[in-house]
C-alpha cells in the first residue's frame, strides 16, 4: 500500500511538474546561434557559437535543437552532435538550473554562395517524455556569405597578368599630378609620392591621394556559364564543378585588376540568386571595393541563361571598356565573337579556364 500511495505521489508531481515545464517554463528558455564571421572564402574554416541557457531555478531533463544545414557548410565532429545526410543537425542538452552551455562548433565552407541558416526547432520535456514541447526560432540575421576561392596570382595566366597590366598602365599617361579629387585607402602598388600624410596621420591607416585622370581605366569580365557549345538545360555536378572554377577564376581576375587600378565589373549568362532567367550583370566598382564585387560573385547560380553567344551580343559595351572573356572552352565560334568585339573597337582577350589567354 506504501508503495502505491509513493507511485502516485510521484506521478502526481510528475505531471506537475512536466505542466509546468513545458506550460511556462520554456519561457525562461533562451538559444542562440551566431557563427563567428559572416563573409569567409570557399575552403576555409571558421567557428558557429551556439549557447543555450536556462534562466529558472527548473531542471531540464532534456533538450534537443534541430536545424537544418546546407551541405556546403561542413561540420567537425561533436560530442552530442548527431549529423544525418550531411543536413540534418541534432543537438542534446540536459540543463541544470540556472545553467548556460556554450558550444563552438568548427565549420568548413566548400562551396560558394549565400546561405541562411537561422531556423531551428529546440525540443525539451520531462524526465518520462509524457510532457514534451517544440518551440521553432528564426534568427533572420544568421546568414553567411561565402566568396569564390580566389587562385594564386602564379595560377592565373600569364597572359591574363600581362594584359591588365597594360591596360592599367594607360592611366599613367593620362595622369595629372596636380589635380586631386579625393582620399583612399593604400593599396599595393600606389606610389609613396601620392601619400597624403596629414590625412594618414588623422586615420592612423596610409590614405593617398585620387588624382584626376581624362580617362579612367574600365574592364568588364565576362563569364561563360555554359561547358560546351551545345550544352542545353541543367548542368551536371561535374560540369558545375568546371563552371565553379570559371567563376574563381574571373573573381581572381577583376581583384588583380581592381588592385591595379581599373573599375572594374563582371556579366554573365548565369542568373543572381532566385532571378529566374535573368542574366548576371555587375555594374563597375572603384578599386577598393573588393568586397562589394565578391559579394556579386556569391550570389551567381550556377545555371545558363542564354547561349553565351547571344548573351554577349545583347551587352551594351562601350568602346572605353576593356572586356575579358573567362570560359571553361575555346572554339571558332568563341575567336568570332572576340573578332567581331576587335572590330568594333573594343579591345578583348580570352583567357580559358585551366587553359591559357587568346
């Protein structure tokens, strides 16, 4: 009969106690989410903070988070992490009162892009799990912006190099030393002479003078999304893998030439994010707007729009703008449409993914 009379007595205070967990309690319930930086390049590694706290005198028997990740964010592994299909990410908790966890999760970021990652659904309930609750919780300020892998400046070719460099070095002949227009930040290659030292001194970071040029160096880079000449609607893995490499080569390329000083913009026949059917086309940025460009580069789906030939043909190209065609191919139809840009007077060169410049 004793033992009866604690039975109940100890479901009865179950049940209270379970109502009251998951009826108030989750109130005092806090978690958040935060990765350490919000803009990483492809291949490298940075840190996700996740912090869970209990801010009442309750124990918590058990806590699951549940979210889903892009497979292109890698995770290491994690005591109480649970991984399924690379996407499905679970975590455990039992939380004491007054208690806050702290974990620090290693990620990796394979592939370019921009992700959102602020939902998640945090589970808890009683020690029986007859009391049981789900809370969803959106972070719309959780999202991080992967950059295209940048290559060595030694894995671009050379005739790429000796082209930006010649047509960053006609602003030397158009430039007036004594007309200055503004400020900036140094830049690797500015003259010593250009130092604007009492501006230096203010900021305590090397600034140097904008001089005034009758013509200021432009270069659009143009992408070809497409594999092949015949390639038509969605592309395989690997082919996409082969556009990737486009894409941080031509990355590559408008950074070395913005750091030369050219404004510098990119097009492709490739859409920006959900922008069905819409070609990608990047409006010229001032050197040391480095970031501004990679973010364009991050938001291009890999995914063709227009023949590449089409494509190029319905781009207003002025004749003061360099152009750079980046594909992953060569062939008579890619040396007609360099020759018929000559022609108009637009100076152009073709540079092929792991190939060489024409």
């Amino acid at each position: 009969m004793q033992i009866l009379i604690i039975v109940i007595v100890f479901l009865a205070l179950m049940t209270i106690y379970g109502s009251f967990l998951t009826g108030i309690g989750y109130k005092k319930l806090n978690l958040t989410r935060s990765f350490a930086k919000h803009t990483v390049y492809a291949g490298t590694e940075f840190e996700m903070i996740e912090t869970v706290e209990n801010d009442h005198l309750l124990i918590v028997p058990w806590l699951r988070v549940e979210t889903r990740m892009p497979s292109a964010l890698q995770f290491g592994k994690l005591e109480n992490l649970s991984i399924r299909s690379e996407m499905y990410h679970r975590s455990l908790f039992s939380l004491m009162p007054y208690q806050k966890i702290i974990r620090r999760h290693r990620v990796r970021a394979c592939r370019r892009g921009i992700y959102h990652v602020g939902h998640a659904a945090m589970t808890f309930g009683d020690i029986t799990g007859l009391f049981r609750k789900t809370i969803e919780l959106e972070n719309e300020a959780m999202s991080l912006v992967v950059y295209p892998k940048l290559v060595q400046e030694d894995r671009i070719p050379q005739a790429v190099l000796q082209r930006i460099g010649e047509w960053s070095s006609a602003r030397s002949m158009l430039y007036d030393p004594f007309m200055i227009r503004g400020i900036r930040d140094y830049l690797p290659g500015d003259s010593i002479r250009d130092i604007h030292w009492n501006a230096t001194a203010k900021s305590q970071s090397l600034q140097v003078k904008v001089h005034e040029w009758n013509l200021i160096p432009r270069l659009l880079v143009v992408l070809n999304g497409q594999t092949r000449e015949d390639q038509w609607g969605e592309l395989m893995d690997y082919e996409q893998e082969i556009v990737e490499r486009v894409i941080s080569l031509a990355a590559s390329c408008c950074i070395f030439a913005m750091r030369h000083g050219l404004e510098t913009g990119f097009a492709a026949n490739m859409p920006f994010g959900d922008a069905e059917g819409e070609n990608a086309v990047f409006p010229l940025s001032k050197p040391g707007n480095e970031e501004n460009i990679l973010y364009g580069f991050s938001r291009l789906v890999v995914k063709r729009t227009k023949r590449f030939p089409t494509f190029l043909n319905e781009i207003d190209l002025p004749n003061d703008c360099y152009v750079l065609i980046v594909s992953s191919y060569n062939s008579p139809e890619m040396q007609a449409l360099c020759s018929e840009l000559s022609t108009r007077g637009i100076q152009v060169s073709l540079c092929i993914a792991d190939g060489e410049c024409a």
